[in-house]
C-alpha cells in the first residue's frame, strides 16, 4: 500500500480527527481499527522531531477524543439500563376510574400490561 511522506505528527492529527469523526458519529467499530493505527504512529513518533507546539495539539485532540468516548460510554451504559428497565416491563400500573379516583394495578404473576397510543 503506498504511504504518504507526511510527517509522522500530521498522520497523528489526522488520525485523531478521523477518531473524532467515528465517535461522534457512532462508528464504534472503526474505533479498532483506529487505535491499532494509533498505536503504530505513536511507536514512530517517539523516534521523530517533534516542537512543544505539535505535542500540545495532539495532547489536547486526544483529550478530546478521550472525554468523547466517556460521554459516549456513559451514554451507552444509561441507554442499557433504560432497555433493561423497559424489558421488564411496569410492576404497577396506575388507572383513573370514572370520578377520578386513583388506583395501582399490580403485576400478577403471569400477566403482563401493554401500553397503546
């Protein structure tokens, strides 16, 4: 596969903007593939000049991309636990009769209630 002669801290940046992309977009399956990249540029970038300015920016893109991805776990796990709750469905159903009185249906074993628009 042909390579570009970038140095080695744009394909850094690029790479970070492409992480941000997927996590912003959902793309969590590309995230993978993404950070065994990350990980080979990384090992050059060690060997590779690089100003304070650059480090900075790579420092603070991949901060970035870090507070992204727990936004988006933390997203993930309330989106779980909401599933969670829906799946097992209300232990009480609350119902109005004709003069506006209050009651709770329970559970019954066995029986579960359906929720209509």
């Amino acid at each position: 596969m042909f390579e570009s002669k970038k140095p080695v801290e744009q394909k850094l940046e690029s790479l970070l903007s492409e992480e941000r992309a997927a996590i912003t977009m959902g793309d969590f399956s590309n995230l993978v593939h993404l950070a065994e990249e990350k990980e080979k540029i990384a090992a050059r970038l060690r060997d590779s000049p690089i100003s304070g300015q650059s480090m900075e920016r790579l420092r603070e893109n991949a901060a970035r991309n870090a507070e992204l991805l727990q936004i988006a776990s933390g997203a993930i796990q309330q989106v779980l636990k909401r599933i969670e709750i829906l799946r097992q469905g209300p232990s009480q159903l609350k119902t109005y009769d004709k003069s506006g009185q209050s009651s709770s249906l329970g559970n019954a074993t066995g029986r579960t209630f359906e929720r209509r628009a």
